[in-house]
C-alpha cells in the first residue's frame, strides 16, 4: 500500500535547503502521478496541527480509468468537504490543474449560498442519494451551471464518512431550454396575432352581415299582414336565431381579442367575462384584486387573461364548482394571480402525463403562457377537493402596479 505523508525539512545551509526542497517536489510529482494512475490507497493530510489519513477505497485502476472516462466530473469527499479524488473532467470544468483540486476543500467551488445549501444535502445522502443545481465558481472566475449528486459511498469503522459527488454540466440543457423558450414565446405571439385577425373579420364582417340580415328579417316580419301569420312567424323566428347567432358571434370575437383588456386593463376584463361565465354557467364568480395605482406590462396582462380563460372553460366543462375565486396581488414586485374553485378536482399526475385528454392540452398551454412572460406556474388538485391554479410573474425594476 502506497500512502503520501508530509515530511520535514532539515538542513544547515540554503544549499541544503534547496536540495531538500527539490527532493520534496520530485516526491510530490511522483505522488500526483501515483494519485491519477490509481497506485495510491491513502492521502493523509495535515489539519488543526494533527494529521489525519483517508483510505481511498475502491480505487482500484480499473475503476478510475472508468471514471476517467465519464463526461462528468467525479469526486470523493470527506464529510467536511476535502476532495480526496476528482477525474480530469471536474478539473476541466473548474479550469484547474487536478493537483490543485485534490486535497482542497469543495466548498472554494461555491457560493456561500450554495455552500449552506449542500451542508444539509450531504448529511442526508447517507439515506438517499440527493441532487441540487448550483454555479460552480472556476479557477478563473467564471461560473459554470450544474447539477451535482451526492451520496454516501463509504463509512469505515471508525465513523469516517467518504461522499461520493457526480457534477453534470447543464449549459447546453439551459442552451436547450433557452431556446424552446424562445421557441413557446414566437408560438404564443404567432397565436395571439391570428386571434386579433380573426376577431377584427369577426366584428368588422360577419356581426355587421349578420346584423344587416337580422334588420331584413325584421322588416319582413313587419311588411307581412295577418292573413300571412304562418309566415310571419316564422320570419320572426328566423330574426330571433339571426340575433342569437350574432351575439355568439360578437361573443366569440370579444374572446379573441377583448377591447376591455386592450383599454381598461385586466380587472375590467375579467369582471366582464366573469359575469358572463356566472351567467352562462350559474357558477358564483369572485374577482379579489388588490388596490392597483397602475397597469401592468401589456404582456402579463394578456397571458393572465388567457390563462383566466382556459381556467374559468375548465371549470365549466368539468369541475362541477359551485364558487370560482379569481385573486391577484402585487407584493415586493412579483405578480400572485390565482384562480381556485370548489369543484371536484382532478388526479393531477395522470391528467398532465403526456398532455394527454383536452384539459390536459389546457394545462400544458397555461404553462407556456406563464414562461413567456417569464413565470413560474402550479396546479394543486385532488379527487373532491378542488382546484388551485397559481402563477408568479417576477416584474422587471422600475415596473410597477401596485
């Protein structure tokens, strides 16, 4: 077995002294080249004027040419944090040659965030193995995204614990992510622009033609005497299905692109339309906003609306609710918008796996409005208890509405 131990530098003169000290690098070299080529079991290292030795167990050299071979970086620690071991793709990542990374301590690598984050992730690793994502800090200052997984890989007889760690680079995830963002954002624009086209045909042609045929059959009803009431009534007939016709119409059009929305903001607009659905439905309709002194970014407005909507059309169709409570507050900068209702509630794993069933198309849409504008989404459901649906809107500095 094969161990590395720090050693004393005695000698008289400088001359001596340096011969010492060059014996000591050709040692420490010839150690480092044992530490990669897998030919060391122990590293002892010196800490609070005592020396404390660490068995490397399971490094043998098959097993860290494997290591050697991952695409992620590889570690194993002691339980306060000393690298005992990394592969050259961690020090790859921290921009390091390895022999500055073994033997330093992990937490150089983080935050002082990140750092109390691991603290409490370490000591339950013994239990289950746990992953957090955090900035790795490089050796030249850059900050590199991963996710790091840990679990306790040995713990000798003594109670010594060694931690075994996986860092995985997310870069090119967030690249990914980055882009299927940008991706969702041209989607909903490009949606959100053929609603507009739509309801603007809507009102401007088909509710105005609609109209013009509804005032023909009035007056034909008007023109035909009672000798002619068989066909009296039923031109009146065809003027009440030509005025309920128009104001589906008109009401599609409203929900394609609301004029309340677009000038009297989000309140106004969704008053509107939960009177309309407590009409329509006999569903109570409760809108709880705070006090605003402004409008919010045209944006957020029009994804809260739509994701009112989609809410507000699943409640209708499935949730069997008797009362709906739409809230919106604005504290520390960040948007809480709400919709909840007492209904019946839903399995929330099974409806949203695959997307599968229209509501769970529903949900996938409200999602994707949330990230566009830069939010964050969550359901709580469950069989008979009803449905919440919260979103997070963080607002940029300088914007402001309440």
């Amino acid at each position: 077995m094969k161990s590395v131990r720090p050693k004393a530098i005695v000698g008289a003169g400088p001359s001596a002294e340096l011969a010492k000290l060059r014996t000591r690098l050709a040692e420490a070299e010839d150690t480092l080249r044992a530490i990669r080529s897998g030919e060391v079991d122990v590293v002892v290292v010196t800490a609070e004027k005592k020396l404390q030795m660490f068995t490397l167990e399971g490094a043998e050299h098959a097993y860290r040419m494997l290591i050697e071979s991952m695409n992620e970086g590889a570690l194993t620690l002691t339980a306060g944090k000393t690298i005992l071991y990394a592969n050259q793709c961690f020090a790859r990542m921290v921009k390091l040659p390895l022999e500055q990374v073994t033997g330093s301590s992990f937490n150089r690598f983080l935050c002082a965030a990140d750092q109390a984050t691991l603290r409490p992730l370490m000591k339950k690793s013994a239990a289950c193995g746990s992953k957090m994502q955090v900035m790795l800090k490089a050796g030249d200052g850059s900050l590199l995204p991963v996710q790091i997984s840990v679990r306790e890989v040995a713990r000798s007889g003594s109670g010594r614990v060694t931690i075994g760690m996986v860092v995985t680079d997310l870069t090119e995830a967030r690249r990914t992510e980055e882009l299927l963002r940008a991706l969702t954002q041209r989607v909903v624009q490009v949606q959100e622009d053929e609603r507009g086209r739509l309801a603007s045909e809507l009102h401007d042609n088909i509710t105005q033609q609609l109209c013009g045929v509804l005032f023909s059959s009035q007056a034909l009803a008007n023109k035909l005497s009672a000798r002619d009431e068989p066909a009296k009534q039923e031109a009146v007939k065809l003027r009440d299905m030509l005025g309920k016709t128009a104001e589906a119409v008109e009401q599609i059009s409203r929900n394609l692109r609301p004029s309340e929305l677009e000038h009297l903001g989000l309140d106004a607009a969704l008053r509107a339309t939960g009177r309309a659905f407590a009409a329509r439905t006999g569903v109570a309709f409760k809108l709880a906003f705070s006090p605003l002194t402004g409008r919010l970014p045209a944006e957020i407005e029009l994804a809260l609306y739509r994701i009112a909507q989609d809410a507000l059309n699943n409640v209708e169709k499935h949730a069997r609710a008797r009362h709906v409570t739409v809230a919106l507050a604005i504290p520390e900068s960040v948007v809480e918008f709400s919709i909840s209702d007492d209904g019946v509630g839903f399995n929330l794993r099974r409806q949203t796996a695959g997307g599968r069933g229209r509501s769970g198309l529903d949900l996938l849409g409200m999602q994707e409005r949330a990230t566009y504008v830069g939010g964050l989404l969550t359901i709580r459901s469950a069989p008979r208890s009803g449905t919440k649906i919260e979103v997070r809107i963080p607002l940029l500095p300088g914007v402001s509405a309440g």
